[in-house]
C-alpha cells in the first residue's frame, strides 16, 4: 500500500516531461489515472507506459485552455471512476521576448493556457475532489512564480498569478475545513521539451534558447516527479525542485526587490 494506492488521479499536458514523469510514478504507485494533452502522440506514448505498469488509465485529447471542455473532461472522468482524488494541474507552455516586442496575442496564449488552464482545472474538479472526502490540487507554478526574469514576462506573469490563486485556495480550503490539500509546486530547471517547443517574438533564436536551457536544466523528470509526490504525501503548501529553485528562492528573499539586479546580470551573462 502507498499513499496513492487506489486514488484517482487526473494529470494534463501528461504526454511529455514532468506530467509523463507523474504518471507514471503515480501508476507504480498504485493509482487509476485519468491523463490529458492536446499532443495525441505523446499521451499515446504515456498511456502504453502507465499501462505497462499495470494501472487503469483513461486518456483524453484535452485543450485546457477551452473552459468548456475542461468542465465536461471533469465530470466525465468522475462518471467513469466514481471518484477523483488528485488533480495535477499541470500542462504548460513557454514563449521568450520582451514585452516591447510582444503581441497580446502572444502574452493571452501563455495565460491561457499556463493562468487560466490551471484555473479551470481546478474549478471544473473541485466539487468532485470535495465530494470525495479525500482531495488533493497539485498546481504547477515554476520558480518564474517566485521571481520574475527578463523576456519571460508572460510566463512569469501566469506563474505568479498560479501561485496567488493555489496559496489563496489552500487557506480557504483549511478555512472553510474542506478535505482538500493543496500544493504549489515551484520547479527549477528541468529535463524536458518545454524549450524545444516554445514560441518567441521575431529575431529571437530559437534553437539558441534551447541549447542554453538544456545547459541550465539539469534534473530529470522522473526525478522531479518523485520530489512532487513526496511532497504531495507530506501535504506541503510548497514545493521546490532542484538546487536552483531554493537557492535562487533564498536569494530572492534576502535581497528584496534588489534581487532584479543580480538577475537581469544573470540572464545577460548566459545569452537568455
Ligand atoms: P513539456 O513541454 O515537456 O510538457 C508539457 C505538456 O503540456 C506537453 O505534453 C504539451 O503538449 C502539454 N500542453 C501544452 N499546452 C496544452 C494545452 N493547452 N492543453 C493540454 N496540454 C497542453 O514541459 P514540462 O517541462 O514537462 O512542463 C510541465 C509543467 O512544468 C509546465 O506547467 C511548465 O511551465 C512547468 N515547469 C517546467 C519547468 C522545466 O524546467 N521544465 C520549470 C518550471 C515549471
């Protein structure tokens, strides 16, 4: 028996990086899995994996950013299992530029998704997790949601914005004794595509940022996935991934608002 054996877990944006990571730690540890993304091929390539670990799993094409669609994936993966006791809100997406460069469009792209996927995740479950008895939110923030650092204006934006909202519910829902936990997770650098993938403004090199990237990120997901559960089973409002993240979170506390300086020399020093 684990803390998971048993529990109904939603994952999104499960079909690459941290979220495949989670699923399939959560399948191991005994777990029924209901796994999201927009990428077809990938959430095929997870679903194989978790199911090789002998879990149920239902997986779904989901855009989390389309509300309507997320409210139905909710009760729809509450009528097939009955229960839903963990949502990881986790799919994401990056863009690089400065703010001068860019568009609306570009900055509601990443707030779509990355703000507002995640508050519709936890809207459209949270009436099921309650009734559950036995909750659990999972919001993915990123150590962009403890500092903010140039030409990440959006996605620091929708970062801090998770982690306003995660850190409000967890007080209310101590307040108002809900048996829902919530945690805010703050990654550093990790493994993953999310670079390869990202957007940015015009004149911005593309493959130049993802090489600088998978230089900095040095942590796998499944390792990350693991210091999630930990913190998951231990109930903790916060938690960091990696060595960046709590130094980087240290040295941000201590310096106040003058952390901006010791940053932006940073970002110009690496070519981000
Ligand atoms: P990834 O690109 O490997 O995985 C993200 C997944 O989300 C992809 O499968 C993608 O298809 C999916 N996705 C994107 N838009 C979606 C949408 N609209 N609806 C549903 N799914 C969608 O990236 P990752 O690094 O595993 O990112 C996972 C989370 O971790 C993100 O929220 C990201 O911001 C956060 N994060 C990552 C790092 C890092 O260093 N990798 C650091 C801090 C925070």
């Amino acid at each position: 028996m684990t803390h998971f054996t048993g529990k109904v877990a939603v994952v999104t944006g499960a079909g690459s990086g941290i979220g495949r990571a989670l699923s399939v730690e959560l399948a191991r540890r005994g777990a029924k899995l209901a796994i999201c993304d927009v990428d077809t091929v990938g959430l095929a390539e997870t679903e194989a994996l978790v199911k090789a670990e002998g879990a149920d799993v239902k997986a779904d094409h989901l855009d989390v950013s389309q509300r309507e669609l997320v409210l139905a994936y909710a009760d729809g993966v509450a009528a097939h299992y009955g229960k839903v006791n963990l949502v990881f809100n986790n799919a994401g997406i990056a863009f690089t530029g400065n703010i001068e460069e860019m568009s609306f469009k570009d900055i509601d792209r990443v707030m779509d998704v990355d703000f507002w996927g995640v508050v519709s995740g936890t809207k459209a479950f949270l009436p099921h997790l309650v009734e559950s008895g036995d909750g659990h939110i999972i919001n993915i923030s990123s150590i962009f949601g403890l500092f903010s650092v140039p030409t990440q204006g959006a996605y620091n934006a929708a970062k801090f914005a998770v982690r306003g909202f995660t850190e409000a519910l967890r007080m209310e829902m101590i307040l108002n004794k809900r048996p829902v936990k919530v945690t805010c997770v703050h990654p550093g650098g990790i493994k993953t595509n999310i670079a390869k993938k990202q957007e940015q403004v015009e004149g911005v090199d593309h493959d130049q940022l993802a090489k600088q990237f998978d230089k900095l990120a040095r942590m796998s997901p499944a390792k990350a996935a693991n210091i999630i559960l930990k913190g998951v089973e231990k109930n903790k409002a916060r938690v960091l991934i990696g060595a960046d993240a709590w130094v980087l979170d240290k040295f941000v506390r201590l310096t106040g608002p003058r952390y901006a300086r010791g940053v932006a020399a940073f970002s110009k020093r690496n070519g981000l």
